[in-house]
C-alpha cells in the first residue's frame, strides 16, 4: 500500500484572482524588417482603474514581443479619422487607434480601430462591453485581431503556456505544474509534488492537461481538468507511464508503457480503456507526437543505434525513418500544416532546436546555443517555446519557426521547464 | 536590434500560492501541516556513500550502482553485491526491492526516461539470474528529473548515471 499522497491538485480557480508574472519576457532578436505600428492611447483609458495597466501598453507589449513589429511612439491620441498622409510621410504602416468608457459599475465599453497607411483604409472597427476584470484578456484579444490583420497569420496572444517549475533547497526539490498566459503574466499553479513531474500535454479544447507524476516512487499519467482542478488517473501500469499526447480529435492518448519489458508506443483510447501496442522491439521508443490528421505518429527510437525519429502508421503500424541529418534527434512535433517537423537536433556537442521539412528533409537550426530540450509549438505554428540552461539555470526561451525572432522567459525563482503551448482557446 | 522590457512583476505578490510556495520547505514530515500540500524530500541520505565508496556486501541495504556515459552494462565490482542483495531476496519472499533508474541531464527528458528504465532494467536482470521473483522487484525510471548531484560537469554526469536500489520491504 503506498503511503497517502503528499501533494493535493489546486483548483485553477482558487488562484483566479492572482495576476503576477513568474515569467518575465524579454525579446532578444526581432525581424530586421519589422512593421512600423502606432498604438495611440485609447481615449478616456486614464479614468480606467485597473490592476492590469493600460490596455494600449498590453497591446504594444503583445506586437512587439512578436518580433515582427516596431512601435512608433507619436504624441498624437486616439481620433475617429486619422490623417493618412502625416502616417505615411513617417513610415508607419498601421495605425491603431481606440476609445474606453466606464459602462455600469464594473463594466467597460471599448472602441478600436485598425487603420492600414497604404491602402488609406479603415480595416477593423469594434465595439466590445466587458467586465472591468477581462481587460488583458480582451487587450490579448485585440492584439490576435491586429497581428492577423497585418500578417496573415493568426494570433497566439490569448493562448496559455504550461510547464513545470522546479525549486531547489539543498537536497529538496518542490516540482509544480503551472499554467501561464504566453506573456508570462497570470500563472497559475495547478499541482505541487515532492516528487518529479514531467510531459505536461494539453488536450485539444485546451480544458485538460495530462502529464507524468512519480508520486510514490512510481510512474503515473494524469488528466486534470484545468478549471476545477480535480484530476485522475489515467494509465498506472508497473514500469514506465511516459509522454503521454493527445489525438487531435481528443479522443485517444499515446503514451509510453512497458508492458513488453520495452518501451513502446501506444495508443489508449480515452473513453472505452481499450489500449493498442503500435511498436515492437528490444529498442527504445518514446516521445509519441500526433500528425494533424491523426493517421500518424512520430517517435523517438533508438532502434537504428542513436535517437533519431520515426514515423508509424497508426492503420498498419508500419514505420519509416524520419530523420537522417545529425547523430542526435528527440522530441520531434508537427507544425499544424504537418510539412515540418521540430525537434531536439545534436550537433556536435550542442543540443539546438532545429526544424526539418519533411519534403526535403532539409534540417534548419534554430537555436544555436548548449541544452536546449523539449520544443513545443504555438498553434500557428509561428513560434516554438522550448527549455534552455543560461548560467546553469533552466529556464524558456521562444523562437520564431524561420529562426529570426528570439525571446528569453528568465523565471522569478526557480527552474522551468517543459512548456507546452496550448491549442488555441477561443 | 535588442530591447528589453520588463512586464508586470507583481499585481498580487501576496497570491496563496506565493505564500504556500514559501512554507512548503517548513512544512511537517507527514505533510500534514496547513492542508495545502506535500512537505520535502523526507528522503534520509539514503547510502551515506560516495560515488568512491563500495557498496556493502551485507543485506539487506539499500544500493546505488553507477553506470559509464550512454553505457547500460552492471559493472563487474558491483555484481557481488547485487548477487548479495539477491541472496536475501531470494531468502526473504516477502522483501521488496524498487530499482530507480536515473541518467545524467544531456538530451531530452523522456528519452532520458528509457535511458533510465535500461539500467534498472540491467540490474533486475541480474537479480533474477539469481532467482529473484519478478514480483519482488519494482522499476521506476526517473531519467534526468532526480538528479544526485546538480552540476553542470562530469563530476556531477558521474553521480547521475545511477541506479538505486531501495527496499520497499525488508
């Protein structure tokens, strides 16, 4: 019988109030040519009294940690018109300008507007009415609308990061499963344990998350609901309980498991139980990572003498090689068009993230620097987020998927590690 | 170009999980304490003994077993005492064992975890070989996540590619 768990879920709730950022951002590489953008202040967003700071500076942050814009400060305020050619002769290419009322007791009314300078037209305009509280989510909401308009890509303001947050005292260690917005901003801790955490996996509504637990000495795949907090077990076989990753359709879960005496890949179905052994082999294989259309699964095996990546069919189980370039490829995921693979690359002594297209096999670096792990993508597939060392301590760090744009997430206390971008949540 | 920006460090620096973050070092043994959640490691040092000092030949005691670089092999000095360990499993049905395998922090964390899972695996090959009944032995595989020693060197690398064994019942 094992002892009583020491360690309890949180409810996401009871910290719901809790706005402090764990994760500082810091952008350390943007585009060379970033867009030129005004965000002028909302009109009557002086009179606004809330805890979040100014829409507008929430906004600016958003852009500019994208990396592919540049804001132009001006002295100018929000006007239902602007003048096109002042914009012009300044280079600015979009201008946003807006309005805040207090509506009610706790509510706001907001007006923006997303002009283009060189089409002289007017791209955007809405109204919203919100309570006072949603102010950042709805400041990273109108960030996604801004960012869409001007880059054809869509936003990943509003989505959330997880990852595990390790604190170290003396020969103690404290692991937490924690939720963040990917501004760094709200964390929200979902589970404390004595004992290690890992692979945390978010299912495709963004409600779930499923990770590994070592409570009691002994490997365990969990779900957690992320609002309420209440969570069970999944998969608890003797042996490894590993890399769990949900299905696109949310319906089943690969993990790792060693019922062979191997680790293995398999896919268990969420709803009947009904479990499927999709490798064989005295090899080990792990790291199981969906395509988006779900007929496949990339892995990590060693069955060709290194860690390289392969694929299996989930239909007929048949496996092809995925990666020839470098003695050392692990956690590889999909880009959400699935042409493109990224994943741990060891090039001589270095761990980078690198990405692969799969047409070509081409490998491109995208990091360049000593142990870097555990990539996972944003779901626009612009951005990747991964876990980096700097002066021995672990922490995030986000790179652009073409390699331009660079941005470190130092930690408040603490080590983190393997983030998990969420789906897109709204 | 390079610009920083800090964003907001602390709306709510007083959040409950700020101040259970605190206690959680303090908290009881039994992790009992305020209810919000677990104490420390309460793991004793459990082999008092250096990666330099051998294990012991006496039974039954807890074990550590350490491994070269990407090498899964039970080295030749450390089977005498497995195979003592063994002897006392194999006298005491009711002993349990749980080999924890562990790997230095290079490569990526679940890959780490097999690593891991192939040396305790070794070593419960080699306590079956002496008549161990698999239902004594328990294998858990901690990879890169528990580490012994937290440096970012060889020093540390040699203390990490580990096994432990750790009686569960004795």
């Amino acid at each position: 019988m094992f002892k009583l768990l020491r360690l309890v879920a949180i409810s996401g709730l009871f910290f719901a109030s809790s706005a402090f950022a764990v994760l500082e951002i810091e952008l350390t590489q943007g585009v060379d040519n970033a867009m030129p953008m005004a965000i002028l202040p909302f009109v009557g967003q002086e009179h606004v009294d809330t805890t979040d700071g100014k829409l507008t500076d929430i906004v600016g942050n958003d852009l500019k940690n994208s990396g592919r814009f540049k804001l132009v400060e001006s002295g100018e305020v929000s006007k239902e018109a602007i003048d096109f050619a002042v914009w012009k002769s300044q280079k600015v290419e979009g201008v946003v300008t807006g309005q805040i009322k207090v509506a009610g007791r706790d509510q706001l009314s907001v007006t923006f507007r997303i002009f283009d300078v060189y089409s002289q037209k007017k791209l955007f305009e809405k109204e919203y009415t919100i309570k006072k509280d949603r102010m950042r989510k709805l400041a990273h909401h109108i960030s996604d609308i801004i960012y869409q308009q001007f880059t054809g890509d869509r936003g990943i303001f509003s989505t959330k990061i997880a990852y595990i947050l390790v604190e170290r005292q003396g020969r103690a260690a404290k692991y937490s499963l924690q939720v963040t917005d990917s501004d760094g901003i709200n964390a929200h801790t979902l589970l404390v344990s004595k004992f290690p955490l890992m692979s945390p996996s978010w299912s495709p509504d963004g409600r779930n998350l499923a990770y590994v637990s070592f409570e009691g000495h002994r490997a365990a795949i969990y779900l957690q609901d992320i609002a309420t907090g209440n969570r069970k077990i999944l998969s608890k076989f003797p042996g490894i309980n590993g890399a769990p990753a949900w299905s696109p359709d949310g319906k089943k879960m690969a993990m790792v498991l060693t019922q062979t005496g191997y680790p293995k890949i398999y896919v268990l179905d969420i709803a009947s139980g009904s479990l499927e052994r999709l490798t064989d082999g005295w090899y080990l294989d792990t790291e199981p990572s969906w395509s988006p259309d779900g007929n496949s699964l990339i892995f990590t095996s060693n069955r060709g003498g290194g860690p390289q990546i392969y694929r299996v069919n989930v239909e007929n189980k048949k496996v092809e090689r995925v990666t020839f370039s470098g003695s050392y490829n692990a956690r590889a995921s999909f880009t959400p068009k699935g042409d493109t693979i990224v994943m741990l690359h060891q090039d001589g002594e270095m761990f980078s993230i690198a990405a692969q297209d799969l047409q070509s096999g081409r490998v491109t670096p995208l990091t360049r620097s000593g142990l870097n792990e555990s990539p996972s993508l944003a779901p626009n597939g612009r951005m990747v987020v991964y876990g980096t060392n700097s002066n021995g301590r672990g922490m995030l760090a986000e790179v652009s998927i073409d390699g331009r744009v660079k941005l470190l997430l130092p930690a408040g206390k603490g080590e983190v590690q393997e983030p998990a971008w969420s789906p897109f949540l709204n | 170009m390079k610009i920083s920006r800090l964003l907001v460090i602390s709306a709510f620096s007083l959040g409950l999980s700020v101040s259970s973050g605190c206690s959680y070092f303090k908290s009881g043994k039994d992790g009992s304490g305020d209810g919000t959640q677990a104490s420390g490691l309460n793991d004793q040092d459990e082999f008092g003994d250096g990666i330099s000092s051998a294990n012991r030949l006496k039974a039954p005691y807890n074990q550590a077993y350490y491994f070269d670089y990407d090498n899964f092999d039970v080295k030749k000095d450390d089977i005498e005492s497995i195979n003592v360990q063994a002897n006392y499993l194999v006298a005491h049905s009711s002993a349990k064992v749980r080999l924890e395998g562990n790997t230095d922090e290079r490569g990526s964390r679940e890959y780490n975890v097999a690593l891991g899972w192939k040396r305790a695996k070794a070593v419960a090959e080699v306590l079956k070989q002496q008549g161990v009944n698999s239902t004594q032995i328990a294998i858990v595989s901690f990879g890169k996540e528990k580490p012994k020693a937290l440096g970012h060197d060889e020093a540390s690398y040699i203390k990490n590619r580990r096994v432990d064994l750790i009686y569960e019942a004795k």
